[in-house]
C-alpha cells in the first residue's frame, strides 16, 4: 500500500484559536477533506514535556502523549493509520537542534539508553492499550546530526564530510528501536533529512546496520529549497532501498502558495520568504505560487511513486492557519530552548494545502490517484 499522509499536529490547537477549512466553499471538517483527497495516514509527532514548570505550554500543538492521542483516535475513526514521531524532546527536534528532555538532562550514554528505550516501551505500550496502536513508529526526528545532544551528537569532518564518530547515536537508536520492535509490528523508521546526499545516507546505514540497530524504512526529509534537485532524492532513495533491502518514504515536504505575509505586514514571520528570491525572479521549475505549489506537489507525488519500494508520501502540516495565537513557539519555549532572541509567530502558513482562509488549494487534488 502506498500512503498519503498529512503531519496535522497542530489541529487541535489550530482548531481551538478558531480555523475553519472550506471546499469549494462549503465548511467541512478537516479530517473529511483529507479523507476526500486520499489521505490513508496521519502523523503526529510527540514532545517528552511540552511545559514549562508553572504548566504553560510551549505552542505548535504542545504535542504531549495526551494530545497525540486525541487527534490519533479522530483520525482511527475515519479509518486511516498513524504514525509517531518520536522526538526525544521537550520541543522541536532537528537538524539544529536536539535538545535533551528537562527529566533526563545530565545523564550520560547509559542512562540515556535505558531512558530511550523504557520511554519508548511505555508510550507504545499506552497505545496499544487505548487501542491506537500506530503503523509507523519514528525513533528520532531529522537526526542525521543525531539527537539528544551532546551525549548523541555526530560530528562530521568538515573537509571530507564523513562521520567521526557514530557510537553513541547508534547506541540510542538501537534502544529505541529495541524498545519499538518488542512492542509489537509497528513498522520503525530512522528519519534523516538531506534527502539528496546518498554518501551521507550511505555512512549513516552502514553505521546503522552494524551496530544491528532494528529498522523497516528509511525516512527523509524533502524541501527542495533546502535540498536540491528532485532527481538527486529519487536516486538517493532507490540507491539506499536496494543497499539495505528496507523500503523508503518521504515522511515531510511542502512548498509555499504564495510568499505575501497573511498580516499584510513585511515578511516577519515566514521560513521561507520573500527575501529568498533569486535575483532574477522566482525559481523554476516552482515558482512561489498557487501553481507552482500544485506543480510541486503533482511531481513529488509522482516521483515517490515511480520508486520501486516507498511505501508513502506525507504532506508536513497542511492545515496549520495563520491564526491569532498560533505559534511556533510560546515565550516559554524559547526559554527552555535558550532561544529568547526570537520571535514567535505562524512561520508555516504559507506551505499549507489551504489558503490564509481556510479554503482548499488545487495542489491536495495531485495527492490522490
């Protein structure tokens, strides 16, 4: 079965500050237009602790156990599958940053280990008994740098580009994936992004296979502003498919509508933004617009699916509205993040798959078959 998935973990928050989805004018709940379009599977990630010690939470979904758990029965009950994102954090975890949890701070290789995988073992464990087992278990998110920093970070050679050391990530990995594969036939991904980079991936498996660390997919990351060329990740992924004999998946992409703010106001907000033109104009073959989203989305589409073993494609928050309130982070998570210099805000609403009304855009159509 090929999945098309959507990353909507911020919904309930989304719909808590007031969003509202339209197709073709007529309002209808989020999950219906998914489901209208194709959609067979969600994916939510999952935050350690997501608040502060007064109980504010940190934005962006506050994604707790909790919170994870209602949006992944809603989307049981309109019969798709799920899948969860392990970050092994309090807050966003990525190629930036990999910030440890608040409860296991200090704690060295050992007992981050067992951390890892008693963690893994007791959320998957509270799945199971809600009966919202997920199909698709991410141990880490966006780790190609590793996660849990510094005890699991990987240094690179800044010449070479090669790996100096991958023991502690590949012994944090190995324990979630333990804790993972004991739990049941949840299928477990190692999630890297550099989606076009297969000497990257390559060292990466290699180190992963050798230290036995359990695995059925490969997951990446694709954002062509960030990672080039779509060919490069096509034969990335066909490459490393039959070198591991595992199946692939694309678990994020997205690319902007439009990069005119929805305040009205300059560009404050946005990840990518207007001040990314080109000198000469927009991009090709996208450009930043309605069309060049849907073009975008029809050729990923197309591309994952002439690769011989993915398994899906997932849309990363389509449904996260420009709404009063709606930020990627809360004063408090930038505290916890040593990140006070910044600024909150929507930085997302212009990948979305709805416009800054709510209304469906022509790119969700390219989805289904």
């Amino acid at each position: 079965m090929f999945e098309i998935g959507m990353d909507i973990s911020t919904l309930e928050e989304t719909e808590r500050l007031g969003g509202r989805f339209y197709d073709d004018g007529v309002e209808s709940p989020l999950l219906d237009i998914l489901k209208k379009y194709g959609t067979s599977s969600i994916r939510l990630r999952l935050w350690n602790d997501p608040f502060s010690a007064d109980g504010a939470g940190y934005g962006a979904g506050t994604c707790g156990i909790d919170a994870v758990l209602r949006t992944a029965r809603r989307a049981v009950e309109y019969g798709m599958n799920w899948m969860l994102d392990f970050h092994y954090s309090d807050f966003w975890a990525d190629p930036a940053r990999q910030l440890v949890p608040k409860a296991w701070q200090g704690y060295d290789i050992e007992k981050l280990e067992a951390a890892v995988y008693e963690y893994t073992r007791d959320i998957l464990k509270k799945c199971r008994d809600e009966g919202l087992y997920p199909a698709y278990t991410q141990i880490g998110n966006e780790i190609t740098n590793g996660l849990l920093w510094p005890v699991g970070k990987v240094i690179y050679d800044e010449e070479t580009g090669k790996p100096l050391c991958h023991v502690n990530l590949m012994r944090i990995i190995k324990a979630g994936g333990n804790a993972a594969r004991e739990s049941g036939d949840t299928k477990i991904i190692y999630h890297l992004e550099r989606s076009g980079d297969n000497e990257r991936y390559r060292s990466w498996f290699d180190a992963a296979v050798k230290a036995d660390a359990p695995f059925d997919i490969i997951g990446v990351s694709y954002y062509p502003h960030w990672h080039g060329a779509m060919e490069g990740v096509r034969l990335n992924l066909e490459d490393v498919s039959k070198r591991y004999d595992k199946d692939v998946m694309i678990v994020e992409t997205s690319f902007p509508f439009t990069l005119k703010h929805y305040s009205g106001k300059p560009d404050i907000n946005l990840v990518i933004n207007e001040g990314m033109l080109p000198p000469d104009g927009e991009p090709e073959p996208y450009p930043f617009s309605i069309e060049g989203q849907r073009k975008f989305t029809a050729d990923i589409a197309a591309m994952a699916r002439s690769i011989t073993r993915c398994r899906g494609l997932y849309y990363w928050e389509p449904a996260w509205l420009a709404l009063s309130g709606s930020t990627w982070s809360t004063p408090e998570a930038r505290k916890y993040m040593d990140e006070e210099h910044k600024q909150g805000g929507n930085e997302w609403a212009n990948q979305c798959l709805f416009d800054y009304e709510g209304n469906v855009l022509p790119a969700i159509k390219e989805l289904a078959e």
